[in-house]
C-alpha cells in the first residue's frame, strides 16, 4: 500500500474546548475500567490527553510510548517504536488523541497485550484496535488538533 496523502483532504478543526470536553468525557467513561497502576502516554499525540485524563483519575505515575508514524500530512507505512515502556501493560492505561488506520494501535497491542487502550477520536479502519473512544470520526477526515493549528484571521463569508 502506497504512502497516504492528506493534502486534499477535508479539515476538522478541533478547539481546546471541544477537545478537553471530550477528553473529560473518556476519562469519566473509563473510571469504571480502574483502578490503574498508571497511564501511558503515545507521543506526541497522546500527550495531551494523557495529561487530562491522568489529571481525572487522579494518576500521577505517567510513561510514553514513543512511536513515529506520521510526516506532517502524509501517512506513510511504518510505525517505528522510539521508546517502549517496560511490562506488558498489566494495570495500565494507555491513551492517544486519534486512532486512524489502526497501524499505530497494532503496535501498542504488540507491546502492551494487557493495557486498556483508549483514544479520544477515532476512524472507522481503527475502532476495532482500541477498547474506547469518544468520537467517531468519517475516515476521510484529517483533525487539526488546537496544539497543531495556528489561529488566524479569517475573511467574511460574503466577502470584503
């Protein structure tokens, strides 16, 4: 399968509001799925909320899984693991901002067969990967996430 260009694609834009909303709303739904011994975290996406979802359940041990797989917009094949925290998961949480194609998710459960897996946004090719989600997001659908996107002014709909 050839590397997948986003370039056309359509946008999402997801504020700080929305995002932390939702990132509430997975820690509240997996409350029930605890206690957890810590959270980990996939950087760099996962990385924020992870803290938000740490900071609700209330864990202060937090680790990262570090996996490259993304090229600013282009989605190549391979997902290469930076660094791995130790264990296979056993009483731990692990949390990442988007699910897509599923490729980063296979390798989070090759590591860590025993973590709960859980994403705030996810695509229909990934949903079957994680444990729990927040959103269900249409897979042609590229998120700008408000830690990747630039404010900036915008024109009138009708025009100046």
């Amino acid at each position: 399968m050839a590397d997948k260009d986003y370039t056309g694609s359509r946008y999402m834009g997801i504020s700080w509001d929305m995002f932390h909303r939702d990132a509430r709303i997975l820690a509240s739904r997996l409350m029930a799925r605890g206690p957890f011994s810590g959270i980990v975290a996939i950087s760099r996406g996962g990385l924020v909320p992870a803290a938000v979802v740490a900071r609700e359940l209330n864990l202060r041990l937090v680790d990262t899984l570090c996996i490259a797989s993304y090229d600013d917009r282009v989605q190549g094949e391979g997902a290469l693991v930076l660094k791995a925290p130790a264990g296979d998961g056993e009483g731990w949480l692990v949390i990442d901002d988007l699910v897509d194609s599923g490729r980063t998710g296979k390798v989070v459960r090759e590591l860590l067969p025993k973590a709960v897996f859980a994403t705030v946004y996810a695509k229909p090719l990934g949903q079957n990967i994680v444990d729990d989600f927040v959103v269900s997001v249409d897979q042609s659908i590229w998120l700008l996430f408000p830690w990747d996107a630039e404010m900036q002014p915008s024109p009138p709909l009708a025009g100046a």
